[in-house]
C-alpha cells in the first residue's frame, strides 16, 4: 500500500487527501508533504522482518531530520544514526534512547566525542586517528566499536554514494584489523570493544551483497572473538534502494533483506548477534512528495521547460546525482493539454537546475500543482538557501486524514537575524 495515489479522477491522492485540496489551504510555496500512516508502514515492515532476533533499527538522520519525524520514529521504537554533534543533541531532544544511537563518521570532532561519551551512545571507530581521538576523550566513554568498513561493494551506484570501496574516505581497510584490535587492547579503560559495522553504500537494489557482508562480517567477529574480545553487535549499515522509477520493477523489501536464502538472519542467530541496522532511504524517502506550482511553460529550439517555483534549492538530488525522481501533475489535464516532452526546472540561476529531464507529461497551466516523488530522504535535509530561496515548509496528513504542520517554512525575516546587531 502506498501512499500517494492517482485515483480514477484523475487527481493525486495521499491517503486518501486530494493534493490540490491541500495546495489551496497551505502557504503558497513549495512544501514538502508526508504521509505520517506511510513512515509507520516502513517501519513495521522492518520490525516484521526483525521478528525474533534482537536488533536496533538505526534510523540515519541525515536522510531527514525534522523533529516531528523523529518523535514519531522513536515513538515506533528505532534508534537513531548519527554523524554530527548537532544531529546527537536532535536525536536526545527527540528522546532517543541514547542506547540505540550510533556516531558513525570519518570526521568526528573532539568536542562530539565528549558529548557522545557523556550520553554513552554506541562510537564507531573509523580511522587511526579517531582511535586517538576517542581514547583521548575516552575517560568517560562507555564504548567503542570497530568500524570494519568493507571493499568489496561492487553494486552501481552513483560514486557519490558509493562509500565500501577501496579508496574510500570512509571506515579502515581490512587488513588493518590487527592493528585496531592491538590498539584496544592497549586500552581497556578507554575503550569496551562491543561490535563490527559496515556499510555497503546507499541506493542498493540487490540484496545479495548485504547477505556476502554479513557472510564476511561474521567471519571477522569469529576471529575477533578468538582473541578474547566480548563483541555482540553486527552493524550491516544502511543502503537499501527504493522504486525512485515508479517502473513497478519489485524491489526487495526489508524482509529479503534479512530473510533471503542463507540469510542475515540464520548467521545472526548462529553467533547470537544483536543486528544494528542503519536505513534511511528505504524508511522516509518514499512518505514524502515536493509540491511545486507550474509558473510557465517554454520552449527553446529543440526543448521545452515547465518551470516551476520549486528547484535544485528545495531538491538538489537530480542536479547533484543526475538522480532520477518521478514527477506528476497532481490534476487532470484539459483535454486539449498536448502531451510532450519536457524538462522541469526551477527558477534558480543554474543550468543544473532541474528536477526532471525528458519527462512526458501534458502541457500544464500556471498554477498547475507539480510533483515530485520520494522526497523523503535527502531532500529538504540537503535544502539550501540559494538564490535566497527560503527552506521550504513541512507538513503531513494524519492517521485521520488531517494535515499539520510539521515544520516552519523559512522567511526573508529569518534571513535577516544573522545580521541584527551586527
Ligand atoms: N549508515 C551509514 C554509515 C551511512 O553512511 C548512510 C548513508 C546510511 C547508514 C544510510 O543509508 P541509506 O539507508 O539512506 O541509503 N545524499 C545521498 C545519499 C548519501 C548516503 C550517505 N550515507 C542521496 O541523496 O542519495
């Protein structure tokens, strides 16, 4: 069951709420729309397939990190993962049980190290110098972990995703995993070494490399644990892709994640594992839409543009990523509208400002209401200011059908207090 929906009439529905309805009574900007039954669905479906073992769903946070959503996430029992000092203090003023929060990062500064010692949230180590770093601030941490970053991702992703490879910036290369052992052993008042993380990358279709990780993982904690080591965490990261090509192509779901042939879950029992896992993508991106309104169309040679008040601003993941994301009109078109290819920009003074490339879509009107899918994850989180384009507001229709507000929009007036009393 998914949440928005082109009913019979023509218009685009999000549990049951007509979008123009819900254009005609919010400000008159972009905004971002959630279905908050939709995040309460992703997450029962990873809870399904978590059944009977122990594990922690880590919910990244730099996928989205309206407080609103976060409540709502911790209330439906996730934990939360983090990568900044600011994105921890979110997490415990959303009432995340510190517990279940992870600090991963290949950066961590010293004075979020404190923090996250204070808080005792799971640290995972990444590199010889965040080893250094955690020991150092490490009087009163409670844990550490060994980021065991692997190389072996050969999923294709886009290379700006794509972080188990290699050279990448992220996590220690394998053979490296003596020395770190070596090193937490030379520390035991600093660090308690309680787990193994990885993390494969992000947009991930197929769910086989998931299963060779865990498959590697566990063989490392096996040699980990041959040294005397008390670990009991697997940390299989985030990563799994969702339908952004509305193609109806089926995708693997949380449950063949963990459940597939030979699975993640039969080598987490056999160790007597507690599973972490990190999603993000795969639990808000696909409860959201950017609503937009057409300002115009136009044609230059060859091309034509719809563009509307939305753009990279609000959504930079096409223009970053050349990522694809679905975009509809959420009316009917006139009968006379002629269908044609388009690409849908935005107002912002870039030539890489666009949503949509080639799309077939008929001929809108100005006012026209225009989506575009899965904006979940990575998108208002990603938002800038740029051109002075204000942050767009958030809202979400209820388990009743209502709509709140989950998030101010930003205004020029907001703008202007970095400059009072300067
Ligand atoms: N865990 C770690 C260590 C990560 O680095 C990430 C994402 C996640 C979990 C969550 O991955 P997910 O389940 O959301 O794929 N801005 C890009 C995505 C960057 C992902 C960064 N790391 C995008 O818009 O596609």
């Amino acid at each position: 069951q998914h949440c928005f929906k082109k009913s019979g009439d023509g218009f685009l529905y999000c549990e049951g709420v007509k979008v123009e309805d819900v254009m005609e009574t919010v400000e008159r900007r972009p905004f971002y729309l959630y279905s908050k039954p939709q995040i309460t669905r992703n997450v029962e479906a990873y809870k399904a397939a978590l059944e009977g073992l122990n594990s922690i769903i880590g919910y990244a946070i730099k996928a989205n990190n309206n407080l609103k959503i976060l409540e709502h996430l911790r209330g439906l029992g996730c934990g939360a993962v983090l990568v900044s000092g600011n994105e921890l203090k979110l997490a415990l003023l959303a009432g995340f049980d510190p517990t279940k929060c992870i600090f991963n990062g290949n950066g961590k500064l010293l004075e979020d190290l404190v923090l996250a010692a204070q808080e005792g949230v799971f640290v995972n180590i990444d590199s010889e110098f965040d080893l250094d770093n955690i020991v150092a601030e490490a009087q009163m941490l409670r844990y550490g972990g060994v980021s065991n970053w692997l190389w072996m991702a050969r999923e294709e992703v886009h290379p700006y995703v794509a972080t188990g490879n290699k050279s990448s910036k992220f996590g220690i290369r394998n053979e490296k995993l003596q020395w770190f052992l070596d090193a937490v052993k030379a520390h035991p008042q600093e660090l308690k070494l309680v787990g193994a993380h990885c993390h494969l990358g992000s947009t991930i279709t197929k769910v086989d490399i998931f299963r060779d990780a865990a498959v590697l993982m566990v063989n490392y904690i096996d040699e980990i644990r041959s040294q005397g080591f008390e670990i009991n965490y697997l940390n299989i990261g985030g990563g799994l892709g969702i339908d952004y090509y509305h193609s109806g192509a089926v995708l693997p779901s949380p449950r063949d994640l963990i459940c597939n042939y030979y699975t993640v879950r039969e080598l987490v029992l056999s160790r007597k594992l507690n599973l972490i896992i990190e999603p993000g993508r795969s639990l808000i991106a696909n409860t959201c839409c950017l609503v937009n309104r057409v300002t115009g169309v136009k044609t230059n040679g060859t091309k034509n543009f719809i563009v509307i008040d939305g753009s990279m601003a609000e959504l930079i993941r096409p223009s970053l990523y050349d990522a694809y994301q679905h975009i509809e009109l959420v009316s009917p078109p006139p009968p006379e509208a002629a269908i044609s290819r388009f690409d849908v920009v935005g107002p912002v003074c870039e030539s890489a400002d666009f949503l949509g490339k080639d799309r077939e879509l008929p001929a809108p009107t100005r006012g026209t209401g225009l989506v575009v899918h899965d904006a979940g994850a990575y998108c208002m989180s990603m938002a800038s200011t740029y051109n002075l384009k204000m942050r767009p507001p958030e809202y979400w229709v209820e388990e009743d059908g209502s709509i709140s507000k989950i998030r101010h929009g930003e205004t020029f007036e907001d703008h202007l207090r970095f400059f009072e009393g300067l």
